[in-house]
C-alpha cells in the first residue's frame, strides 16, 4: 500500500525535477545556447496546458455522466488550430510585432490603449480564472485523499492538514521563482515553458498507461472492450446537439481568450512558424489525450462502488487493481496538469494585474517619485510576485467557499464561458477597424454580467443567490431569472449563459461600435493590428521604421482635412516619383509631413504623432516621454554627426594635401638621388679609369704618372667633400643639429672666414665696409663663420672681372643685423637667381668643381640660427644678403 | 688610317682618361665640352664615332642625339652614351634617343675599347 508519506516525498521529488528543467533551461537561454528551447516541438508541447487536471480527471468523469459530450472539449481548440490557424497567426504577429504582453494588453492596445479596457479585461480574466484554479487544488486534494482512502495514517494527517493550502503555496512559489526571476520585455519565460512541455509529456504518458492497462489489462484487448463500451450507458447517450454546438463554441473561444493560453501561444511564441507544427502537432496531442478516456470510465462505472466519484477513475482503478505505481504515475499525471495550468496561468494573471492595476495606481501615487528604471523595475518585479500570491490566494478561497463539491468539468466550463465575453472584442478587433473602445467597454460589460448573474453566482449555491431569487428574479422580475432569462425557460443553464451572454455581448459590441466614433489614436491601432499583415515584413523588428504611409494619411486627414492630405500625399508621392497617394515613408517625406502636422495641432504632438506611426509604438505617457528622449538623443547624436562629418571633410582635405606634399616629396626625392649618383658617379668615373690606367701601365712617363695619380687623389677629395656636405645638409635639413651658441663679435668672424679662405694667396680683394660690424652675436659663431666662407669662396671662384673685388659690408635694420657679400662680378643671370640655392645647382660654365650643396647648406644653416640668405639682385654682380637677429644683449660700445 | 672618334663630355679628368686609352690604342680622339653646338661640331668634324654624354652643361646628350638621329648624315653614326645615372629609365632614354650603346660610369677601360672596336665593326 502506497503511504501518504511516499507520496508526498514523490510530489516534492517531481516539483524538484521541474525545478531542475526549469532552471538549466534559463541558463541555457542566459548563455545563448538555448536553441533546442526554441523549437516548435517545445511550443507545440507548451500548448499542452489547455490539457488541466480538468482534462486528466474531469474528462474521465465527464464521459462517466455526460457520454461523447466530453470530446467537444478538445473539439473547439481542434477546429482552431486547423481551421483558424491564418487567424491564430494574426494573432502572434500582432502579439510579436506590437509587444503585447497578455490578452488585456491585446485588447487595450487595440483600443487605443484604453485604461479603462485593461482594467476591465484584467478583472474578468481574474474573476473567470479564479474557480478554474481553484479546480486544479481541487483536483489535487481529491488525488491526495483517493491515496489516502486505503491509508488510515494518511486520512489523519489530510484530515489535520489543509492538503489545498499548501498545494496553493508551493505553486505560489513555484511561480514566483520562474515566473519572475527576471523582468524581460517581451514576457518569455524559457524555464517555465521547458517545466511546462516535461509535464506535457508526463501527463500524456500516464493516461496513456492507465488506458493501456485499462484495454489489455482489465478488458482483455480492444474488441472486448469495444463490447464493454457497447453495454455500458456511455454508449447509449444520445448527443444533445444544442450542447455539443455550444460546447464546441465555448472551448473554440476559451482556447482564443484564456489568459494561459495567449500566454503560451502568443507570448511565449518564438518564431511564427512554429504555428505550422503545432496546427497538426497539437490536435494530435489533443486526440491521444482523449483515445482512453471512455474506457476508463467504461470500466471504472463497472468496477468501482456506485457513488464513488468518476472524475478520480483515472486513479482509483488502478489502485483498486493494487497497481500502486501506475497510480503513482496517473497521480503524477494529474499533478503535472495541475500544477502546469496553475504556474501559466498565475503568469498570465499578474502580469495582467501588475501591468494594468498596480503600476498605473502606483505610477499615478509616485507621480514619478520613482528616481529611476530600477526602482520602477524593482516595483514592477514586487507587483507581479504578489499578484501571483493573490491570485491563488483567491482560487484557494474559491475552493473553500465553492465547497470543493462541485463536478470538475462544470467548474471548468463556467471559466470558458466567462473568458469567452473577450471573443468580439478580441476577434472583432483584429479584423474589423470599424471596432471601437466604446463598443468593447460595452459589449464586455454587458456579456460579463450576464455570465455572472447567470452562472457565476449560481455556483456558489444558496450563499449568493437566495433560492427565491433563482425562482422569481430579482425584486420578483421573471424575466431576469438568472437561469431564465427573458423568459426563456428550459434550457441548460451554461448554455442559456453562454447564449445569452456571448450574443448579447457582439450584439451590443458591434451596435456601440457602429454609432460611436474612434479617437485618432484608436483609429492608428486598430489599422495597425486589422492591416498587420501588410505593415509588418518583419515581426521582430517594431522599431525598424516599416512605415505606414496609409496610417499616416489617415492622421493626416484627420488633421488637415482630407482634401489638402490628399494633395499633401499626391504632391509627396510625385517627388518620389509614384503615381497615387502614398509616397515611400522617406526622412525627408517625414519631416516635411511633420511640418505640415505642427502647423495645426504643434511641433512636439506632431512629432510624436508620426512617431507613433513611424515606431509602430504604443501610446502611453511613458512611451510619449520615450520618445522626446529620443528626440533629444537624436538631435545630439545628429549635431555630433554634422561636427564629425565636417571634421571629416577637413581632415580628407589635409589628407589630399599630404598625399600631394607626398607626391611631391617622391619625385623630389628622385631627382635627389639621381642627382646623387651623378655627382658620385663623376669622380669615380675618373678614379677607376686613372686607377685602370696605372694599373696597366707600361711605359708611361713618371710625369703622367705623377699627373694621374694626384687626378685620383683630387677627385677622392671631391667624393670626400660631397659626403661631407650631404651628411651635414641632411642633419641640418632634419633639424637634429646641435647648434654651439656662443657670444662673439661679428667683425671677428668676418675677419677668421677671410683669413680661412686664403684670400691673401688669391686675386680676390677683400673690402669690409660698413658702422655695423662691431655688433655683440650670440649665436653659433663656427656656423656663421662655415657660411661666410662659403660665400667668400665662391666669390673666388665664380667672380669673373679683371680685378675681382668682394664688398663686404654690415648694417643695422631694425633689430638685424644684415651682412651683404657683394663682388664686382658680372653676376648670376635672373632665371638662375632663384635656383642657386637647390642642391646640385650649378651656374653653367663653372669652372669649379663643387657639388653644387653649398649655398642650400649655407641657406638651412641661417634658418637655424633664426636668420635668412638670399641674393639681392641689381648690385652689378654677384650678391648675397645675410640677415641676422640681433642678440639681446649689445656690446657695450 | 686610325679612326676618328670625338668626345663630348664635360668632365676634363675623364675626357683626359678616355682620350689616353683610347690614343694608346690607336684611334684619333677629339672632344667637346659643351651640349650647346654640340651638334653642329659633330657635323663639322664628321667623326668616325661619337661618345655621348648625357649631362652636359646647355643640352642634355639626348637631345643632341635625337637631332643627330634626325638628320640623313648622321643618321646612322655609332654612338656611344655614357651616363652617371645609372637607372633603368636613363638606359631606356638613350634607346629611344637611338644610342648604338650604353654605359654607366664608372666604367672600365677595357670595356669601352672594346664596345668602340664593336661599333667601328659594324
């Protein structure tokens, strides 16, 4: 005999189990590695948990008291998935695309993002929601004590312990840890849904079992059993069609409308194509979920003590066979189903009541007293924990007061029947844009009302509804009987409910609509979510600036009238080069709509109007002030673009120059090293020939001989020297001289470069005129001197008058000091003046061999010292100016 | 009869070396040292064969010879180009210009007697 304790220990293992699922699956997903979690299998799976206690044990029951009624259960969602699958994908597109976070979510946001719409749907879902939760404890709780029947031990501890108050709170917990772990902006819950497809996995197996053992085990195969069904009542209930064309409707329309199923279907959706799967996937599921169910009812009715409760058949016949495991496993099942609708569902629920209730209640006292996102997540993440703590605290009470009597499958139809009062509003607006807030708010009312007065409210019994006002009505109106109503006596009471209920609610919802008009904001919803198909190419991306050039239209019409819109949109849509009215969403198409906008109704509302449309956003105060953030952000980001891209522009600019500078500088370059080699090339040229000639020689003279070897040695001078200049021009030329600064008067350095030319020996006559030259240097005197020489000498070389005669004269200009070499030459010809100081520049005709670096190190030389050397034209010959800066400190005389 | 072979170039130490080797090996030499007339010299002095050099002070040597290529006398005279730049492109020029050979400087001895027996063969 299975102990209690067993049990329990088995339950506590199991939720273990899923716990374990639940968390590697997060961090799967944490780590990106979660790509198994996004298969179709694991949403087709998820689906599952229409499949609730309900199905696991109330179909069983159902089929024992009501026949075949029990398949339009799984009827309804069959016929979705097959036959609405298009509408189903509307569904998970407009989910995807407008981040929709729950059924109340969908309708508000369709609505215009009606408050007062969320508030409403939200109360529904909760007030419809609470008796099904409170059949999955139920169920729970008959499990436990069908143990605990055979267990006297067992029936104690239930008896002391409230089994449903602590199934409620391990759920509770359950949910919080996965529910809420993180706050994730499209609501996806990879651990909760993985836990969700092993329980659908586990409940399928277990009722397959018992069924299985049902057939062979008891029955002796199927044709026997067959017979069985034959004999039993099961077979000969005749088929209510009324009912059955009901029921169909009602679960067709709970599986649309249940707040865990649009969890699970849309939220929870990965990918839109997993649908494709789950279309055939899913009804499969459905249909082995039903294959055993009116065998086990068959031969529970035959094998169990008349009275005994059918909705635990599932397990009771096995534990009356001793099959103690496959009960443990049928328990199992049952738990799973329980336990899976319960999580999903408590999800679905706090996030209706924590986005709609509580935030906005807590928005509103805050008045933005919250200091930032983390405190407002931080209050967000508290909300739903204790949302879901309500919300089966309320399906707990709901058990206790409801009695815990009830069949299960009637307490699950009364939720589908209220869930359902969302279908027009829900259906009506993603196909109709004629639908509007006001018709909704209506018809929801009405139908909810009725679905209270009618069926709710009768469930509790005697405790809501007197027995007299069942009778005669309220205040003794017959015709509002609540299972009566408008005289309509006879029917089955949910059918009566959902009848008058559903057609009372469309009926109301489409007349409202039609005479009521829809606010701007509501129009731009509704053709967002009826044209989603034709707006969104790509789901994921709501922001992507898919525009919406109809949408905008229909905006602007609105605002300017339809006649100047229309003119508008032609006139933009000719600039682009279209025939019609609607012009490609471009920037500039935008901005220009946006400066039509703002003439009529402001610059920041027609802003955030066309954002709206532009950014498929919603339409809330904290989106609206998104958006100006963003504007601002945009406007910033859009400045620093201008700077950097006219710092761009710059810098290409430069870039060009140098790459010019560079281009130059390699010919330069070139040319340089041509240059180079020439003037290498030349004295060795003579050296090797007189070498090569000395070598060979025989029978030269010894005064050829004297003759060619000192050519050789003059020309190895020359090799010397231009090195020498090379080296000393490029080390001027980089700039790494070190200058020797020292003080010194200039008459002196004068007269040393005179002496070191050797002018004495020469037939250049020297002359120094000028006040100046007792003036006090302080700059690198042998450097000085290194130019002066140079000038002096090429006056000896190049100065071609009969008397050649240097004027060196000194004077003062401001504060230079200007030293002017000036000989009685005939001077260097105009083309030639500016070039005489490029390397190897030669004056044609010289006659002396230097390399031609000379006056280009003379020149780099002064720009060192902080002077200039140029020649001074229209002197009668050669002339060069030295310009020096003065020191600071003079001589003292 | 020795033959006559004229040298323009305006270096004198070398127009000295060439002048000696080539004497010791039986040829007439003369030179010139300016690019300027050069031309009209060669046509005076209607040498045997002419060594070119490229930089020389008033015309570059191609230049000389490309008027030298042009004219029907010298149309086909033997030249010999020398040049200190000794880069692929000057070696190029002179082809062009129409030079019968081609030396970089510094050369040896042995090589320019030769190439001028070559040309003078020819």
């Amino acid at each position: 005999m299975a102990t209690l304790n067993i049990l329990i220990a088995v339950c506590l293992g199991y939720v273990a189990m899923l716990f374990a699922v639940a968390f590697m699956a997060e961090r799967a997903a944490l780590r990106g590695r979660g790509n198994w979690l996004r298969s179709p299998w694991i949403y087709t799976l998820s689906l599952s948990i229409y499949c609730t206690a309900w199905t696991f044990y109330g179909a069983v029951g159902y089929a024992a008291r009501s026949g075949l009624e029990f398949l339009t259960i799984y009827l309804g969602p069959t016929l979705i998935m097959v036959g609405w699958w298009w509408a189903l994908r509307k569904m998970v597109r407009i989910g995807r695309t407008q981040r929709i976070t729950s059924v109340a979510d969908l309708i508000s946001s369709r609505y215009g993002k009606s408050g007062v719409l969320a508030v409403c749907v939200t109360l529904l879902a909760v007030v419809g929601i609470t008796p099904y939760i409170s059949l999955q404890l139920q169920s729970v709780t008959l499990s436990f004590s069908s143990f605990a029947v055979s267990d006297a031990e067992g029936a104690e501890l239930i008896a002391t312990y409230d089994t449903a108050l602590w199934v409620a709170v391990g759920l509770a917990l359950f949910t919080i840890l996965f529910g809420t772990r993180n706050l994730d902006a499209n609501e996806r819950h990879h651990g909760v849904v993985m836990a969700i497809a092993v329980e659908a996995v586990v409940k399928l197996f277990a009722l397959i079992a018992v069924g299985v053992f049902v057939v062979w085990g008891l029955a002796g195969g199927v044709g026997p059993m067959m017979e069985r069904i034959d004999a039993s009542q099961i077979g000969q209930w005749q088929v209510d069609g009324g009912r059955w064309v009901g029921l169909t409707l009602l679960s067709a329309a709970a599986f649309l409308t249940l707040p865990r199923m649009f969890q699970v279907l849309v939220v929870e959706n990965e990918d839109e194509g997993h649908l494709r799967t789950a279309a055939w996937a899913f009804p499969t599921y459905l249909m082995l979920m039903s294959l055993f169910v009116v065998p086990i009812a068959v031969i529970g009715l035959e094998l169990m003590p008349p009275g005994s409760n059918p909705d635990q058949f599932v397990l009771t016949v096995p534990l009356s066979q001793g099959r103690d495991g496959l009960a443990m496993l049928s328990f199992l099942g049952g738990f799973s189903s329980a336990t899976s609708m319960v999580i999903v569902a408590a999800i679905a629920l706090a996030t209706m009541v924590s986005n709609h209730i509580v935030m906005p209640i807590f928005l509103r006292l805050t008045q933005g007293g919250a200091s930032g996102p983390s405190d407002v997540r931080h209050v967000v993440i508290l909300a739903r924990r204790m949302s879901i703590g309500v919300v089966l605290a309320l399906g707990y009470l709901y058990y206790k007061v409801s009695g815990g009597g009830t069949a299960l499958a009637a307490i699950g139809l009364v939720s589908f029947a209220g869930l359902a009062q969302l279908l027009p509003a829900m259906i009506g607006g993603i196909f109709w844009r004629g639908a509007t807030r006001n018709g909704a708010l209506a018809g929801l009312l009405v139908g909810f009302a009725i679905w209270a007065w009618s069926l709710l409210l009768p469930q509790f019994g005697g405790g809501a509804l007197s027995p007299g006002v069942m009778e005669q009505g309220p205040w003794g109106i017959a015709w509002l009987r609540p299972e009566a109503m408008f005289g309509i006596e006879g029917v089955d009471p949910l059918l009566h409910a959902a009848l008058w209920s559903l057609s009372l609610n469309a009926l109301v919802f489409v007349v409202v609509s039609l005479i009521s008009f829809p606010s701007p904001l509501e129009r731009l919803q509704g053709a967002q979510f009826v044209n989603i198909f034709e707006h969104s190419s790509n789901p994921q991306s709501w922001s992507g600036g898919i525009a919406q050039s109809e949408d905008l239209m229909i905006m602007a019409q609105r605002i300017l009238g339809p006649a100047e819109a229309q003119s508008f949109f032609q006139t933009e849509a000719a600039r682009q080069g279209l025939a019609g009215y609607l012009p490609e969403p471009t920037p500039d198409f935008l901005a220009r709509l946006e400066r039509e906008l703002s003439g009529a109704v402001g610059g920041a509302t027609a802003h955030a109007m066309v954002a709206q449309i532009m950014g498929a956003a919603t339409v809330s105060v904290e989106d609206l002030l998104a958006v100006a953030d963003e504007t601002a952000q945009m406007m910033e980001y859009s400045s620093q673009l201008e700077a950097k891209s006219s710092e761009l522009t710059r810098t290409a600019r430069q870039l060009r120059a140098a790459n010019e500078k560079l281009t130059q500088l390699s010919v330069q370059k070139d040319a340089f090293l041509s240059q180079i080699s020439h003037e290498l090339r030349t004295p060795m040229t003579s050296i090797r020939a007189f070498s090569e000639i000395l070598r060979d020689a025989d029978g030269l003279q010894s005064k050829d001989l004297t003759r060619y070897a000192s050519i050789i040695h003059a020309e190895a001078i020359r090799l010397t020297r231009l090195l020498d200049d090379l080296l000393d021009l490029s080390v001027l030329e980089n700039g790494q001289v070190s200058l020797n600064i020292r003080e010194g008067l200039l008459s002196d350095v004068i007269s040393h470069s005179i002496a070191a030319t050797g002018t004495d020996m020469h037939a250049l006559r020297v002359r120094r005129v000028g006040p100046a030259s007792e003036v006090m240097l302080n700059t690198d005197l042998d450097r000085l001197a290194q130019v002066f020489i140079n000038l002096i000498a090429n006056a000896q070389k190049y100065c071609d008058a009969d008397r050649p005669e240097l004027t060196i004269e000194v004077n003062r200009r401001g504060g230079r000091i200007i030293v002017d070499f000036i000989d009685n030459g005939s001077g260097i010809p105009p083309e030639s003046q500016s070039m005489v100081f490029e390397k190897f520049y030669r004056v044609a005709d010289r006659q002396a061999g230097g390399a031609g670096l000379g006056l280009a190190i003379c020149r780099e030389i002064m720009a060192r010292l902080g002077g200039t050397l140029g020649y001074l034209p229209g002197q009668g010959g050669g002339a060069f100016r030295v310009s020096l800066p003065a020191a600071q400190r003079m001589a003292a005389r | 009869m020795s033959k006559r072979v004229l040298i323009i170039e305006d270096e004198p130490n070398i127009i000295e070396a060439i002048s000696f080797i080539l004497s010791r090996d039986g040829w007439h030499v003369d030179s010139h040292s300016n690019g300027h007339d050069a031309v009209s010299v060669v046509r005076a002095r209607a040498p045997d064969l002419v060594i070119l050099d490229v930089m020389l002070p008033g015309r570059s040597g191609y230049e000389i010879l490309t008027d030298l290529r042009a004219q029907p006398e010298t149309r086909d005279l033997p030249v010999l180009m020398l040049t200190a730049r000794g880069q692929a492109r000057d070696r190029e020029l002179a082809e062009r210009a129409g030079a019968s050979r081609f030396m970089t400087k510094p050369f040896s001895n042995a090589d320019v007697i030769e190439a001028l027996n070559a040309l003078v063969a020819r």
